[in-house]
C-alpha cells in the first residue's frame, strides 16, 4: 500500500510537470534571447539562440536537455494515469512515446546545436519527429474521458490552426503557385521575414496539448476510473 501511495504522488509529481512544459519551452527562448545581439523572434527560429552567435548559447542548450527529460518524466505521469483511467493501451502507449520523442527532440537540440549537421539529421533527431503526433494523440486519448469541457474547447481551434498551418510550413502552397505560373511576392516576403514567427506557432501548437492534458490528468488524478 505504501508503495503504491509513493507510485501515485509520483506520478502526480509527472503530471504536474508536464503543465510547466510549455512555459520551459517558451521560457528558455526569452531568456536566452536576452544574450542573443539583435535576435528577432519574427525572422529567427529558436534553434539559432543555442548557436555561437550567442554570448551564453549554453544558456539554451541546457534549457533544451532540461525541457526533453522533464517531457519523460511526464510521459511516465501520462501512461500511469492513462492506465489507471482504462484507456485503450494503444493510445496510452502512443501518446507516452510521443511524450519521449518530444524530450528526445529537444534534448537533440540541446546536446548537438547548430551548425552541427546532428541537429537535425541525427539519431535523437530522427527519435524526436514523432513529438510531431502529440496536438492529434493527446485528443483523441483524452476526449472520451469525463472532465471539463474547456479542454475540448481547447483542443478543437489547435487542430483547427495545424490544418491551417500545414500548407504554408509544408511548403505545398509554394509548390502550386510554381506549378501554376503565378507569383505571389508578398507571401514570399512573409515566409522570408516570417519563419520563426510560424515556427513558434506550430511549436505552441504542439507543446500546447502536453501542458493542457496535463492539467487534466493532474486535476483528476485521483477521480474515478472507467
């Protein structure tokens, strides 16, 4: 009995940190971007603050490793309350390694920062591209369970901003204006001033879910299974 008190508050432990996700994600980048000369969150994406540009780029780099281990540490406080609440143990498993290969990306970007080729072709890179599921796992495994019904209010404009987000970052609607002869400078002029704008977008609509189920299962940790 002692042991499974210990296991729950852990796990509780797990879930609660997964809410501060978001906030370490975003958080490193502001601080680190204090000792970045010149750095601009519209046209610079958040990799370039753990370069040798930077005056302190290790700031960022541990930031990075600290966030990946936390999102473990969290994909555990998920499958503990995932299994508890019976939910299918395809979606608790997925979502929870979604969880770790989130961590994996972003302990990659720590570890290997630019210009290192790694940053993006290594193997922790290739382990993190599945953290990319998590705005559609985290919804589909929690949306059956009894709970709040802002989370669900939540959840639908997410999904509704990555399908708004996929022609652009996918580059398709450059691809059709090429393929159809027309030129569109503007848009062109967005995405080359704009880039990390859209990359934090699309970042906060993935690590957006993990702080909001979180919160959930952090909430109703100790509510009644199904």
């Amino acid at each position: 009995m002692h042991h499974r008190i210990n296991r729950d508050l852990l796990a509780m432990a797990a879930q609660w940190t997964g809410v501060l996700i978001p906030l370490l994600y975003f958080g490193n980048q502001f601080v680190a971007a204090t000792f970045y000369p010149g750095y601009s969150f519209l046209n610079q994406d958040a990799s370039t603050l753990g370069s040798a540009n930077s005056r302190w780029p290790a700031l960022f780099n541990i930031g990075s490793v600290v966030t990946g281990v936390l999102c473990g540490f969290t994909a555990c406080g998920f499958l503990h309350a995932l299994r508890r609440k019976r939910v299918h143990p395809v979606l608790a498993w997925a979502t929870s390694l979604a969880l770790i290969s989130f961590g994996l990306g972003a302990i990659n970007a720590g570890l290997h920062p630019l210009p290192d080729p790694r940053h993006i072709s290594g193997p922790l890179a290739i382990g993190g591209i599945g953290g990319f599921l998590l705005p559609f796992l985290i919804p589909a495994t929690l949306w059956k369970l009894p709970g709040e019904r802002w989370m669900k209010v939540l959840f639908a404009p997410n999904f509704a901003l990555l399908l708004a987000l996929f022609p652009i970052l996918s580059g398709l609607i450059q691809r059709v204006l090429v393929m159809t002869g027309n030129e569109w400078p503007a848009y062109q002029e967005f995405l080359n001033h704009r880039h990390g704008l859209l990359q934090r977008i699309a970042a906060l609509a993935v690590v957006g879910p993990i702080g909001v189920g979180s919160y959930f299962l952090a909430k109703h940790a100790g509510g009644p299974t199904r």
